[in-house]
C-alpha cells in the first residue's frame, strides 16, 4: 500500500477533529446579503438586548427626573366626596378652573379627587384619608350632598361669615346650607352657613339625586384659590343665563 495514501486519509480524518474557528458577530453579519438578512439577524440576535437596555436606561431616566425636577405648585385641592361628581365631568371642572385661573401647567397643578367614598362605607380608609388631608391643611374644597357636608360642621368647616369677603357672602344668601355644629361636650353650637348649594352649577350626576353643596375647609392653605372655584361655578350660571335669554 502507498504510504502517502495512507497519511492523506488520516489527514483528512483528523480534520474532523480539529476544533474550529467561531466567526464574530462583525464577519456573521457581513455575511448577511440584502436588507431581510440582516434584520432577521438583529432581531435574532440584537433586538432582545436593545429592548432591556433601552427600558432600564427609561426608568433610570424617569428616576433621575423624578428626583430632580421641580414639584409642581398646588392651586386647588378639592376633595369630591362619594362620587357626586362623575370623572369625565370633574375633569372637564378642572381643565375650565384651569383655564379660568390662567394657570401655568408647567409649574402649577390642580387636583380634583373623587374616589373617597365617606358615607354608607364599610372601607374606614377614605375617611381616614379625609382627616387626616384636611387637618394638614391639604384639602381647600368639599363637594358633598347636602346632608354628607353638614357632618363636618364644627370639625373642618367655619361658617362662611369667616371665610367669604361680603360682596360674594351677600350674594350666596339663597344658597346657604345651615346647621348647627356638634361641640367637644356634645352639644350643638349656633345654626350658621357652613356650605353653599351648588347643585345647578355642577354638571348632572345620574346617580345622584340629593342635593349638593360646596364648602371651604377651615384648614385650607389656599382659601382665595376656593373663593375663587366658587366664583368660576357661579359665571358659569351666568354664562348659561345669558344663553338662554338670547
């Protein structure tokens, strides 16, 4: 037998063996022809990688933000008790005050809330939530039924004689909402206003019937800001007024 038979077919077996080179990803893709390939090699081999960094780099970005950015000013805090108030109407409510107080949206903010469900509830947490927000001063606007707001006569509400100027006192005398605040020793305090009647200057809730009235909390940091919600909802009784009359 030729001996350099012999050495070509082991040579050519040992091949086999012999461990072979990996390519890189740079030579994989310009091996790539046409724009198909190669997009099914990033997404295949790239697409996965990029989506997690680029959602870490978002949240650490949001984070950064979040932590550096200026709070924004409060202007209102108006606290809409039991849901009177449907949301796509309290948020029409906040965009006109907004508008009405020609507020800057990049620094300052209005915060209308309508989820803390105070009467007939078995849930003690939104009435926690109440107190505590209107003792700290948080809370400037109850919107409640008549009968809810009354309640807090004595508690967060002063009587309107201290919170309201005399031109606008004077003219809110056929809304007034009296009652006589319960005392630390039980008893009932002098019948005063606490509340004005706002049912026909809010849109119209469907579920709800009773009336509804609007006060000033006691503790409200930003008490000419609620003067001022309550003048908004009575030029808009003006306003539908005078388009009636035409």
């Amino acid at each position: 037998m030729d001996i350099s038979e012999k050495k070509t077919v082991l040579e050519d077996t040992a091949s086999i063996y012999q461990k072979r080179e990996e390519k890189t990803d740079r030579a994989k893709w310009q091996e790539c022809k046409g724009f198909k390939a190669k997009w099914d090699h990033f997404k295949d081999y790239y697409l996965l990688k990029v989506f997690i960094i680029a959602c870490v780099l978002a949240f650490v970005g949001y984070f950064i933000y979040e932590m550096v950015a200026p709070e924004k000013e409060r202007m209102l805090y108006a606290a809409i008790l039991d849901g009177v108030v449907l949301t796509p109407e309290m948020e029409e409510l906040e965009k006109g005050f907004g508008e009405y107080l020609s507020m800057d949206e990049e620094t300052q903010e209005l915060y209308f809330d309508n989820t803390m469900n105070v009467t007939n509830s078995a849930d003690p947490t939104s009435k926690q939530k109440l107190t505590a927000h209107a003792f700290a001063g948080d809370i400037d606007v109850l919107v409640a039924t008549e009968d809810a707001i009354k309640e807090y006569a004595g508690n967060y509400l002063l009587p309107l004689s201290e919170q309201l100027p005399a031109d606008l006192y004077e003219t809110l005398t056929d809304r007034f909402v009296y009652t006589r605040p319960l005392e630390d020793d039980g008893t009932y305090g002098e019948e005063a206003p606490y509340a004005v009647l706002i049912t026909d200057l809010l849109p119209e809730n469907p579920y709800c019937k009773e009336p509804l009235a609007m006060a000033i909390c006691g503790n409200s940091k930003r008490a000419e800001n609620a003067e001022g919600f309550l003048r908004y909802l009575l030029e808009g009784e003006k306003k539908q007024e005078a388009v009636t009359t035409e």
